[in-house]
C-alpha cells in the first residue's frame, strides 16, 4: 500500500510510543519480539440477534463451538456486557459511534425506503483509526444508511462488501410470500450486494446467502494476508444467524440443534479461520479481537431463534434478554487467559478503548463510552467505568437504567412472543410491566420486582434518568446533547 510521507513517519514514531505507553501505566502485555513494537490490530465480529446462551463458552446446547471456546479460554470472557439498543440499526450506530443511539438521533432502522443514516458528521471506529494509518475494511450488513453517503467507504473503511440492511428484507419476507413478486417489490425491492459503493449483484438469492458467510470469512483472511505488515482494524457485522436463516453445504446438517446449530457453527469455524490466518502471519500476539451481538434473540421465530437464557425476554425488548448479549475478547499475551468479568461494560465502549491502546485522539463531540482496558487487562481492582448504564427505546426514550446490581424499569408495554417454527415468526402477546427494581445480582432472570423494599435505591436511579432526560431529551422532545441523524 502506498502512504503518505507524513503517514509513515507518524507510524514509526508511534511504534516506538506505543508500547513504553503500555510499560509505564501497567496495562500493557508482554508481547514478544517485533509485535510489541507495532500498534494493534483490532478485529470485532458482530453477530446479528445471537442470543446471550448461543455459544459454549455462554451455555448453548445442541451444537459446539470449540474456536469460541477457545477465545474464551485464551482470553476474557464478559458476562454483563450491554448493547446500545434491542435491535440492529442502533445498536450498530452505538458500537460504530461510542453513543447511545439517541444522542447521535438512530431512533429505529433503516431499510430499503429510508432517505436517512449515521450521520457522516460522527465519527465511527473507522476514522478513528484512520488518524493512525490503519488499514480498515467492514465485510458483511452495515444497516446505518443504503445511501452511498452513508455507505461504509464514506463513514471511513477503505473496503466494504456485503450488504446494507438485514438479510429478510428482499422479497421472500415471510409478510409477503404469498403475494405475487410485483406486490412484493412494493414492500421490499430486491437484496442488493456491495462491493465498495457499486451494487455488484441487483438480486441477491438464497443461493448466494447460503455462501455469503464463508465469503465474509475469507474476504476478511484475506485482508489479514495483505495488511500484516500495517495496522489495520476489520469490522465483520455477521449477517446470521438474523432470519432467513442460511448455511453452506459444509455444515448443513451437522448439529443436533438443526438449521440454527448449524449456522452458528459456521461462525465459529470462521472466527477459528481467523485465528490461524493471524497465527500464520506472525501477528496473532499484536492482534485484539472481539465477538460479540448487536442484540438478542428473535424469539418469535422459536426454532430458527436463539437462546438469552437464563435472561428474560430477547431482541426488541428492554429487559435483559434484548439487551445484555455474550462478549469474549482475545489478545494473547495482552489479554490475561482464561478470565471472567463481571463488570458492567458495552459496544459503547469499544470506540474509546481502541483510542487508548492506538493513541488515536477521540472526536471532539460528545460520546458516552469509557476505556475499559483495565477490564480487559485485568488490572487488580478494576471496577466498570460506568456510574449508570442507560437503555432507551426505538422512540427515544428512557426506558431503564442499570447501577450497579440494580435495574430500575418505567412502567411500559412490551411484547412477549409466542414462538413460530420453520422460519415463519409467532404471534406476539402483549403484555406490561409496572415500574419495577430487580436485584439482578440474586435475580439475574428480572422475575422479582423489590421496589417497595428498596424506595431510595428507586429515587437514585429517578434522579439519574432525569439527568439524562435534561441531556437528551426523551422521545420526540430532543434534548440539547442529541445530535442530528444523516439526511
């Protein structure tokens, strides 16, 4: 790759700085040889609506995960790790942003009709790290804008190919399969595939979902093999196992669990293609990688959903089941092997953790993330940078807010499914919840409101969500601190 003159030098300098940064603070590994003297690498897979017991080193059944397992035994395993939203376009816009969606204003999603996106004023991971020379590529959904403005090439990878919105909305919806192909373009037009900003396949089919996961996977090896020699961050948005549910030839049929087994373990031996393609240049000691779900489990679909148990609820919803999603982290030699933490952190702190350990600057605007490296690193008597973690709604309201081993819940409606089989979604009961307290350390499945017992606890918590009412305004009513959505 050809880079600037300023670029190089500001490279070399860092890689001598870098690595006596991590030596005087303590954080730092004990890396060998020349990995230590280079800046790291940053790889994060992001599932889409893997639920929080859908791997082993979580508790999932009927199928194995050996590459994940092993993340976990090699590296961090977070049980009390949060996303920014119960569903996909804001929870990615908080991972990509280091915001709670509604202070960059990502209310919903986007789909094929939506004339908005990230705002290109935000600055995403990306261009974080491209104020460092790093080399960036995002392989698979996007879903934070279709419009080339908002596209992965113009929100700062230098690679993107996949596609820009969930995988069912195209014309096979289970909505509208009974309707004749012109009815249904009028609902959704056909799935498009990226390469960089040019649509490179109009229609996709489910024959290409079936390999798309694979060509994710070796798309992303291959960028590992032509930028080992320079930093560079890959950013690969699993579009599975999010329904239509799709799998290769190679491991259909191969778990106990069905369709859903099998495309997990298809995931898994794509994070384990990572691995060796790290290993095989020589970078897999400078290299942090991170997997995780942008929500959790799309319960309705029952068979071809996953699993948040023990949590309550999934995806869509604002208990824990829709919020809190599995997390491993691994860095060899960086990352102390084999660790478990309890403390509460998130998507939302990724931004800001990488700026730290790349010595990117952080944007000027506001961002509600927090350096958790001492978590990662395992510091002794590391505690959550967080004083409250805050859940909003697709309409921009405060819904709940976690502090320490409490979660105080408003009084809302919610929906609780009635599982489908066979691809095809259930019926959706609903139902409500008054306000309520849980004790999620003695109640981690939320079944025991302790309100009454605990009435200054409930106060705290009020006066910390009128706080960020002031900040960012709930609903409709924007507050001073919520930024403009891409138009």
């Amino acid at each position: 790759m050809v880079r600037s003159i300023r670029t190089v030098i500001a490279f070399s300098f860092l890689q001598c700085l870098v690595p006596v940064l991590w030596a005087q603070d303590g954080n730092g590994g004990n890396n060998a040889g020349n990995e230590s003297t280079r800046l790291p690498n940053f790889i994060i897979v992001f599932c889409d609506d893997m639920g929080y017991a859908d791997i082993g080193p979580f508790g999932a059944e009927g199928y194995q995960t050996p590459h994940l397992d092993r993340m976990a035994e090699e590296g961090i395993k977070f049980t009390d790790f949060y996303v920014g939203r119960s569903f996909c376009s804001p929870s990615r816009a908080a991972l990509m942003t280091g915001c709670i969606p509604t202070r960059v204003g990502v209310g919903g999603n986007f789909g094929p009709k939506s004339t908005t996106g990230l705002n290109p004023d935000e600055m995403t991971i990306a261009e974080l790290l491209k104020q460092k020379g790093y080399a960036t590529a995002c392989f698979g959904k996007w879903h934070l804008g279709h419009l080339p403005k908002f596209l992965p090439p113009n929100q700062g990878f230098d690679e993107f190919f996949g596609i820009p919105y969930s995988n069912d909305m195209w014309p096979f919806h289970p909505n509208v399969r009974h309707l004749p192909m012109e009815e249904r373009l009028k609902r959704w037009p056909h799935l498009p595939l990226y390469e960089g900003t040019t649509v490179i396949n109009a229609q996709v089919m489910a024959e290409d979902q079936v390999t798309l996961t694979t060509r994710l996977f070796e798309r992303a090896v291959k960028f590992i093999d032509k930028h080992s020699d320079e930093p560079f961050f890959i950013y690969l948005p699993s579009p599975q196992p999010h329904v239509p549910l799709f799998v290769s030839e190679k491991f259909a049929g191969k778990t106990e669990r069905g369709l859903f087994g099998d495309v997990i373990r298809e995931i898994d031996w794509g994070v384990g293609q990572l691995i060796d393609a790290l290993k095989a240049n020589g970078i897999d000691g400078n290299t942090c990688m991170v997997f995780s779900s942008d929500n959790g489990p799309w319960l309705s679909y029952g068979d071809h959903a996953g699993s948040a148990k023990p949590l309550r609820e999934g995806k869509g919803s604002n208990f824990e089941g829709g919020f809190r999603v599995p997390c491993l982290m691994r860095w060899p030699g960086t990352i102390p092997a084999g660790r478990v933490c309890r403390e509460i952190a998130g998507t939302i702190d990724l931004l800001p953790t990488f700026a730290r350990l790349s010595g990117a600057p952080l944007p000027n605007n506001t961002i509600d993330g927090k350096d958790i490296s001492n978590l990662m690193f395992g510091k002794p008597g590391a505690k959550t940078p967080h004083d409250v973690f805050y859940h909003y709604d697709g309409g921009n309201r405060l819904m709940a807010l976690r502090m320490g081993k409490w979660k105080l819940m408003f009084a809302q409606s919610y929906n609780s499914p009635i599982p489908g089989t066979g691809g095809i979604p259930g019926k959706r009961g609903p139902k409500r919840i008054e306000l309520s307290l849980f004790d999620l350390e003695s109640d981690i499945g939320e079944t025991t409101n302790v309100a009454d017992e605990h009435p200054e606890i409930v106060e705290q918590l009020r006066g910390y969500a009128e706080q960020m009412r002031k900040d960012l305004g709930h609903g409709s009513e924007a507050g001073p601190g919520r930024r403009a959505i891409g138009r």
